[in-house]
C-alpha cells in the first residue's frame, strides 16, 4: 500500500495486485466520503446478515476508486491548484483511491478498469480539466 501526500494532504492510495493481509484492513481515514478496505477471511467465516441504516452525509469532493482489470496506465498526480507533482504506473489488479487533489491518465497499454465513485453524477459540473504535463516533464517513482 502506498499514500500519494501532497502539503500534509492524501492524494491517493495505491493498493498493489499483490497485497495481502489476515483479517480487514482500512486504508482510508474514517472521515473520508469513500471508504476503501482489503478483507481476507478463512473459509467457513461468517459475516452476519446486515442492513445499512439511513445516515445523512455531506459530501464535498467526489473521490474515486479505479481497478485496473487488464492492462497498464500511468497516472499523474496534481496539487488542488493543478501544479504537477508525481507519477505512478498502475497494472492489471492494482486499485487505486484518488482522494484528492488533481489527476490524469495515460494508457500504456491496452486497459479495461472499473470506476467507483460517489453519486448522483453531476456531468461537467464535477470537475474542471486543464493541460496534462509534458512528457518531458514526468516523474515516475518506485
């Protein structure tokens, strides 16, 4: 697992295809507005039958999950004022939170993913675009 900080600020968690873990693991604040957990149970666990109860939120800030089905993206990382700070390269059965902050994609290969995010959809009032990096500018880190 890896958090993309920005200012003290989370702007993305990486969970890599690989991870692995006993029991459940939250890799998200409890304040954020899309929870993000990794549960491995043994066989024969139970989880008892459960309903959800109607909770009032206040969301400001869509955040997303991606899962990279097949294939492989880079993605950039921006600051809330769309100034460039990093990359990473994401494969077939990486996840990834984007939480806040900017973001923008390449793909490398071929790719199938699945988006999770909060609704309703607001179109183009969702978000505002701007110019990607040049590529001569890219930082990729391990």
């Amino acid at each position: 697992m890896e958090q993309i900080t920005y200012n003290k600020q989370i702007l993305a968690i990486i969970i890599r295809h690989d991870y692995s873990n006993k029991g459940i693991t939250f890799f998200t604040p409890d304040d954020f507005s899309q929870q993000l957990a990794y549960m491995n149970h043994p066989q024969g666990k139970i989880i008892e039958p459960h309903v959800h109860n109607v909770v009032k939120r206040e969301i400001l800030y869509t955040k997303e999950v991606l899962f990279i089905k097949k294939g492989k993206i880079r993605t950039d990382f921006y600051s809330d004022d769309k100034e460039y700070i990093c990359s990473r390269i994401l494969e077939s059965g990486d996840m990834i939170l984007l939480a806040t902050g900017g973001h923008g994609f390449e793909m490398i290969e071929d790719t199938e993913m699945f988006e999770i995010k909060q609704g309703p959809y607001a179109g183009e009032n969702d978000k505002t675009r701007f110019k990607p990096i040049a590529d001569a500018g890219i930082r990729l880190e391990e």
